[in-house]
C-alpha cells in the first residue's frame, strides 16, 4: 500500500500507546506472509539491544537500537516479536523472530496469528 490502511495504523498507534505487546496479527509484505505478536518500538528497540549486547560478533551494534523518546506523529512501521516467516507447512524461525515492517510496505493482514497444529 503506498498510503497505509487506516485501521492498521490505529492498531499500531493503539499499540505504542498502551505498551502492549499482546495484539496478535499477520501481514503480507512482499509476497511473503509474516505473523506474530506486535511491541511497542521502545520494547522491541531494547529487546534487540539486548541481543546483539550478548552477542561477541554484533555487540558494537546494540547501541544503535537503544530505545529513543517518543516518536510525533502517526506509526510508521510495525515491530513484530515471537513472530515467524510462514512458508508451507512451517514458521521460519521456528522460536520466533523480531521483523520491522513498514506499513506502507503492508498489503493485506488480519489480526490473530497462525499456528500450525500436529
């Protein structure tokens, strides 16, 4: 979507204002169908700090993602948590991931997120 749908975005600004990282939802980007569960940016920033500080190859980078004050105006993007890259009949990575959309980049979702089942 070149202007991003209005509904998303209100989930998203719902999102970074109540600090929640409960809300559910699956989106297509590129073709590619990505589902998991939605942070707030600061929370995600700090999670991805957190890792690459643990790592002995990326650390240097941790501090590029510290989180920063609050953003003006409307979302512009979509930080997954736990989330996967569906592909058959399985979740890439399998433990989840943390994946920055645009939301200009979205064309289609839906909330919830799938789960494959034995």
């Amino acid at each position: 979507m070149s202007k991003p749908d209005e509904l998303l975005v209100d989930i998203a600004a719902t999102v970074e204002s109540g600090q929640s990282n409960q809300m559910s939802l699956t989106v297509v980007v590129g073709g590619a169908v990505l589902t998991g569960r939605l942070a707030p940016e600061a929370l995600w920033r700090q999670r991805v700090s957190e890792v690459l500080t643990d790592s002995s190859r990326l650390g240097e980078f941790s501090g590029i993602f510290s989180p920063s004050g609050p953003k003006e105006g409307p979302p512009t993007h979509l930080h997954f948590h736990l989330a996967r890259i569906l592909q058959g009949t399985v979740g890439i990575p399998e433990t989840g991931g943390m994946y920055r959309v645009a939301l200009s980049d979205v064309s289609a979702w839906t909330v919830g997120d799938f789960r494959y089942s034995d």
